[in-house]
C-alpha cells in the first residue's frame, strides 16, 4: 500500500512487520523437499502441538491445502458436502471435480453455515449405487460469504456426530479460524477434538506473507506429502516463509481484537449512512454491507476511490471491506468521515 491509499479489500494485503522480516532472515533454512528444513519443521510441529492434532504440513497456499485434503479423504466419483457459500466451493476453481474427481452436493445454509439436521438430509444411502456415495463434509470457520461469522461449537459437534454415525470424513476450512478463536474466547484443542484435517491460513489475519497448514494424523500427513508434491507445491528452502508463520503465531493472535473492534466501528458508521441499507452482522473482521436500492454501487465506488479507499464489489449488490494487520487507528479515522460525508 502507499502512504496514501487505505486498502480494505482483504486481509491478504498485509506486508511483514519489521519484527517478522528481521525474525525470518535469521531462520536456520535446509532442502524442505527431503524433509530438511529445520524451520518448517518447527512451525509444522508447534501447529499440530497447539491444535493436539497428530501431524501438520506446510503449503504454500489455503486453496492447495484444502484440495489437498479432499484429496485425501475422497475416491473419485465420491460426493462432498458442503454450504453453497463454501469456499472450497466457490473460489477454488473447481479444483475438487478437477483434482478428486468429486462433485458437491451443497446446502443450503445460513451466512455459509448449516445445520447438522440439513445434513442428515442430504447424506446418500450408501446402498443406493445410482447416487454419489456421500464421503467428506466440509465447514468453513470463519465463513468469507458469510462476513467472518462464526460457527457455534455445539453445533460442529452435532455435525461430527452425524459424520461419524454416517462413516463420513471431516474437514474445517479454518483460513480464519484465530478470528473465530480470538471472537469466542474458543481454545484450538477444541478443533483438534473434532475434526479428521484442519487447514489453517498463515497470510491473511496473521499477517504472514504467504503459507498455510494441514493437520491430520501422521498417516493422512504422510501421504498428503506425495499429494502436494503431486499438485506442485514441493519447496526447497521455505523455512524463510516458515519462520513468518512461527513469528504470527506467536505475536499476531491476540492482536486480531483490534481488526474485530475496528471493523464493528465502521459498521456502525456504515449503518448510519444514508447510503447504506444493511449490514450484515459483525463478529470478527469482514463487513458485508449493501447500498439502498436507489444508490449507485459504482458512484459510492468512486467516491472511495477518489479518498484512496479501496473496498471491493462481491456481486448480487454486497460490498465488502476488511479490516487487517496494515489498518490502523488513523486510517480508521479516515475512513468513518469518508463514509460520514457521502
């Protein structure tokens, strides 16, 4: 970003703090492809620690991860279930029909979050060969489409329950999880419990400047290495980017308050608009927000632009902005008058 501009339209624009780019030039470093770099190895053994999970490995992106794991727990011409606003739906350019063979039967949810009495609904009878054999359910905590909301525990463990009295694997999209942690005063063992493979997102509110994690047991790990290899995402002398990921976790959890507190006070700001009609609830650090019917997307666009604020558009007229590591108070600041002067 320059001095000028307020970027908002992710938490993925975040560059290094000064503190984690000095922390990562000092990373010990070896051939991570041969399993040799003593600083991945690190960061994958202090995830799979906090979450209580068997094993962990690193990847250079959610999206790989996430196939990954479908990957894993799926057969061709196999079935996942998922929320009609999932991401590994949505935004992973079809990569579970491309790289599993799957297709997903979608539900049809609440701010990308279901009930675990809508999946026993959608699950095949396994003895009904004409249909897709139902194998993998998938959530997403937090829900991007959904604006960062939170899944309730209670109700990821009745969904567990149904998994597992169905033979169905479990996986959590966590990109965001530590907002949800952070937002539910919720401890990661608590995942760690319920899910068969998590994949956690270092580059976005951690503010790492790229990488992301699966955890699972040691055999599902082990063969997710040949998987990732497989998809490209073998890496040499990563431990550079590994040692960002060990810095966020260390110093950038407790933080995302901040992200949540602010993004709350530019919804009230947003509700006080009378260009603005709705907000969607705010518990963590995404803002969904849609014009009056009689207002012009393009036109409030231009004035934000013309402030150096830059949000973005997510169709079906939604507007999104998100708060993260490089917004600050003063920019907060900038922004509420912006929106107080439309």
């Amino acid at each position: 970003m320059t001095n000028k501009e307020i970027n908002l339209i992710s938490d993925t624009i975040t560059r290094p703090t000064p503190e984690m780019l000095n922390f990562m030039m000092k990373a010990k470093v070896g051939d991570d492809v041969f399993n040799s770099d003593p600083t991945v190895l690190e960061l994958q053994t202090k995830i799979a620690k906090l979450f209580g999970m068997e094993a962990a490995l690193f990847f250079p992106s959610g999206t790989m991860a996430n196939q990954t794991a479908i990957k894993l727990h799926t057969q061709p011409a196999e079935q996942l279930i998922c929320d009609k606003w999932s991401h590994v739906y949505n935004y992973e350019s079809g990569g579970a029909s491309f790289h599993s063979g799957v297709s997903c039967k979608l539900i049809d949810g609440h701010r990308g979050m279901f009930k675990a009495e809508q999946l026993s609904e959608v699950i095949h009878d396994p003895k009904q060969y004409y249909l897709p054999l139902s194998s993998l359910v998938v959530v997403e905590n937090t829900t991007n489409k959904g604006g960062g909301a939170c899944w309730d525990y209670h109700e990821l463990e009745k969904i567990q329950q149904v998994c597992r009295a169905n033979g169905l694997s479990y996986h959590l999209d966590g990109a965001r999880l530590f907002n949800a942690l952070v937002a539910k005063n919720e401890k990661p063992e608590q995942y760690g419990k319920l899910f068969d493979s998590i994949s956690i997102c270092l580059s976005k509110g951690l503010g790492a400047p790229i990488g992301s994690l699966l955890l699972s047991s040691e055999k599902n790990i082990y063969n997710a290495i040949r998987v990732r290899k497989l998809f490209g995402g073998g890496m040499r002398q990563v431990g550079y980017l590994a040692a960002a990921g060990i810095y966020a976790l260390d110093h950038h959890v407790e933080r995302l308050q901040e992200d949540h507190d602010r993004a709350k006070l530019l919804g009230k700001a947003l509700l006080a608009s009378d260009w603005v009609e709705k907000v969607e609830p705010i518990e963590t650090n995404i803002i969904i927000f849609k014009l009056h019917k009689n207002r012009d997307e393009q036109s409030f666009m231009k004035v934000m632009e013309k402030e150096h604020i830059k949000l973005i558009s997510m169709g079906e007229g939604k507007l999104r902005i998100v708060t993260h590591l490089d917004f600050t108070d003063q920019m907060l600041s900038k922004v509420i008058e912006v929106i107080e002067k439309i």
